[in-house]
C-alpha cells in the first residue's frame, strides 16, 4: 500500500471508485438474490443495520468520538442515504430484475445528483448534463417502446422504486458533498443512525421472514450488506467524492452496476432483451459521458 501515498488525491479518488464499484456490483447481484432466498426487504435491512451498529458504537465509544452523531447532518444523512435508500432499492429488487436496477437507478443517479444540486443549491446544468438528459430521456423512450411491443405494462412498480431510490441517493451526494463531515464521520453516521431509527420500527410493526431463509444465505447476506456495502462501500464513496467532485464519482461507480446486470443473465438466469441492451447502452452513455473523456485526451 505504499504506492497510495504516492499518488495524487485525483488517483486516490479513481482508486476508491473502483472499490465502491466492485461492491456496487456485488450488491446489485446479492440483492437479487435476497427473492431467490426468501429474504425480504425488511429483513436485510434489518441485518445490515444491526450488523454495523455492533461494529462501529464500540469503536466510536472506546475512542470518545461520539460528538458529531448529534448534530443534524448525521441524522439526515442517515434517513436520506441510509434507510430510504436501503429499503427502496432493497423493495425495488423484489418486482424487477439486476438489468432494470442498472437502468433505473444506477444510470439515474448522475441525473438525480445533477437534479438535486440544482434545486439545493442553484448549481445549473452544463451543456455536458443537458446532453446526458437528452441521451437518457431518447434511451428510456426507445425502450419504453420496444417493452410495450412484448407487453401491455412496460414498466412496474421495480422500476419507479429504483428511480425513487436514484433520487434518495442524489440528494445523499450532495448534501455529503456539502457537509462537513469526513469520510469516517459519515460511515459512521449512515450505519448508526440507521440501525437507532430502523430497527425499533421493524421489530415492533414490519413483517419479518428470517424463518424461511437459510442461516448460510442469511450469514452471507449479512457480513456483505453490513460490512462491504455499508462500511466499506460508504467510506471509499464518501472519500471519491472529496477528490473528484460528486457528479463525477457518481457517474463512474455506475460502470459496475450496468456489469452486473450482464453478469446477471449467466449467473441468476435472467432475460436480456433488445429493449433492455437498448436502455442499458443509452443510459450507460449518459452517465458516463463518454465525450468528456475523449476530448479531454
């Protein structure tokens, strides 16, 4: 690891995408899997905010580093990155496959972010984010239509639920982007105050269906979701963003995502239509903004 030290934070940031997108990858699978199962939203949830809790109060505790739980970002940050999101996606992967994910919410999430800075905070688009629109409105509309040649409901419940969680985790992007919060500091804040709001509601009013699970896939389930995603994943994102700016680290972590869901065909057997390579390749073009980079060069 020695060589990290040499690098320039613009490396480190390209370093750290490419550790959240090898999770985001993995967790665009597991998650399909949690139907397969019979893990519901709720309980994954559950288990992945209970997970990190354990491992992260005691650290804050034993190094008396619990003073900025308190302060408002942390909770927002939470409710908006943490259980929203989680349970958005998590219900999303219920109704619809790995390939509808990379297009509704990972190729969303550039759009949501650029959306969200807007709004927030009067950052306007530039040429770059109103080409990506147009690229992204083309791809959906074509797809839209090549889905209602094969059925008379194109698009279901999945499909919103991944685009509401695309606009949970815009506004996350930004808000992280503008807190002063550090890497460390926002890890810590998603995964506690998580499991603090989360947990009494699910025990006392959700459903739950652990029963019906086997405890090696609950086991998996479990030290991926509450240690990968929610630690590892939060920390190397929180850090890409500092180095490279959240629209840009937002838009190359979505390359995993849109992996995963051709992964997804071999591995979970799922269909790969022309509607869908159609949406995958127009939303996956609008986020990365490919033209960018060519010039740049």
């Amino acid at each position: 690891m020695l060589f990290y030290y040499f690098m320039s934070p613009k490396h480190q940031g390209y370093l750290y995408v490419l550790i959240t997108m090898c999770i985001w990858g993995g967790f665009t699978l597991l998650s399909r899997l949690n139907v397969k199962w019979h893990i519901s939203a709720w309980d994954i949830a559950a288990l992945r905010f209970t997970l990190a809790f354990c491992i992260l109060m005691p650290i804050l505790l034993y190094r008396k580093e619990t003073a900025f739980l308190w302060k408002k970002e942390p909770i927002i940050l939470a409710m908006i990155g943490g259980v929203a999101y989680c349970l958005s996606t998590y219900s999303a992967f219920t109704f619809a496959p790995a390939a509808h994910a990379a297009i509704f919410l990972n190729g969303c999430i550039p759009l949501c972010t650029a959306l969200a800075a807007f709004i927030l905070y009067q950052q306007p688009f530039d040429r770059h984010i109103w080409a990506s629109l147009s690229i992204m409105m083309l791809a959906l509309v074509l797809m839209g239509y090549l889905l209602s040649q094969q059925s008379q409901h194109p698009f279901g419940i999945g499909d919103g639920l991944f685009f509401l969680a695309a606009v949970w985790w815009g506004i996350f992007t930004i808000l992280l982007k503008q807190s002063q919060l550090t890497a460390w500091q926002v890890m810590c804040s998603v995964a506690i105050w998580s499991a603090l709001i989360y947990l009494p509601i699910y025990l006392l009013f959700l459903p739950k269906q652990q029963g019906h699970a086997q405890f090696e896939h609950l086991l998996i389930q479990t030290l991926f979701h509450g240690i990968l995603v929610v630690i590892v994943a939060t920390l190397t994102y929180a850090e890409a963003i500092r180095r490279l700016g959240a629209f840009k680290a937002g838009s190359l972590v979505t390359l995993a995502p849109f992996a995963a869901a051709i992964l997804a065909v071999p591995l979970l057997n799922e269909p790969l239509s022309v509607a869908i390579v159609c949406g995958l390749v127009g939303m996956g073009v609008g986020a990365l903004q490919p033209w960018r980079w060519l010039r740049h060069r």
